[in-house]
C-alpha cells in the first residue's frame, strides 16, 4: 500500500472517530434544562409489517418549545398542564432526558441512547481495530461509517 494513501486513510479514520467523540459529549455532557407545561400528550400508532400484529404505539409530548418521544410507562404517568422538566443537549438539540415530579418517573428515549451513546461507541472502537488489521476490516469499516453518517443524519435533521 502507498504511504500516502495510507495517510488519507488514517485521517478519515481520525475523522470518524472525532464525530463519533463529539455525539457521545453531546449526549453525555448535561444540555440545557427545561421546566414547561405540557401542552399535549399523543399516542401514535406505528404501522408496519412484522410478527407483532403490524402495529405498535409511540408516544409523544408536546411543550411550547419541545416535542418528543418518551416511553409508555412515562405516558401513562403524565397529564396535559403537569410540568415536565427535560434536558436538551447543546449541540444536536436532541432531548437526552426527561423527568416528572415523581422521582420515580424520569426516562431517556431508547432511540436517544442508540443514537448518541452506542452506535458512537461502536464506531470508536472499530476505528481503532480498523486502523490496526486495515486489511481484514475493510467491509466492517464502511458500514460502520455508514451508520455513523446516517447517525448524523439522524441527528441533524
């Protein structure tokens, strides 16, 4: 292999790995903290094609300047005109917690923790393996960075 494109190839190894380190800060450092009213909480119905029945519900709360998913359990425990008190992440804007009164209702979203803490993390970790055994990585790279563009993809929009 030429050094040079092996020197291409490390610094978009060192690319992917600085994006990857900047979504888990985004996740992990504490955001901006809300306490709002809230206005609206919808129950949405998933459609799709699976073993399940081809359906399941999702649920969404809306305040005056946030809307966001949260789970089922914190659904149920939660009224219009309650305040609510959530954490918004400084970067993404992409709420990374959320919490009621009740200290025993609080939640992060589960797609939140997959899209900030894990896929990162994975994404981490194979650079370095990919940088050490190049040769044998090559596919498992790609569609690592892949999912990291489409994480932030995710993200941004």
């Amino acid at each position: 292999m030429i050094k040079s494109e092996l020197k291409i190839r490390r610094w978009i190894y060192s690319i992917f790995t600085i994006v990857a380190l900047i979504i888990v800060a985004d996740f992990i450092i504490p955001g901006t903290v809300f306490l709002e009213e809230i206005v609206n909480v919808k129950k949405q119905t998933q459609k799709y094609n699976n073993a399940a029945g081809n359906y399941h519900y999702s649920y969404k709360v809306f305040t005056r300047k946030h809307n966001f998913f949260i789970s089922e359990d914190f659904a149920e425990t939660i009224k219009e005109n309650q305040k609510i008190k959530y954490s918004v992440s400084r970067i993404f804007n992409e709420v990374n917690s959320y919490a009621s009164f009740n200290p025993e209702h609080k939640g992060i979203y589960s797609l939140r923790i997959v899209s900030g803490l894990i896929i990162p993390l994975i994404v981490i970790l194979m650079m370095g393996i990919t940088s050490r055994y190049e040769k044998k990585t090559v596919v498992l790279a790609f569609v690592i960075k892949a999912a990291l563009i489409a994480d932030l993809i995710f993200l941004i929009f």
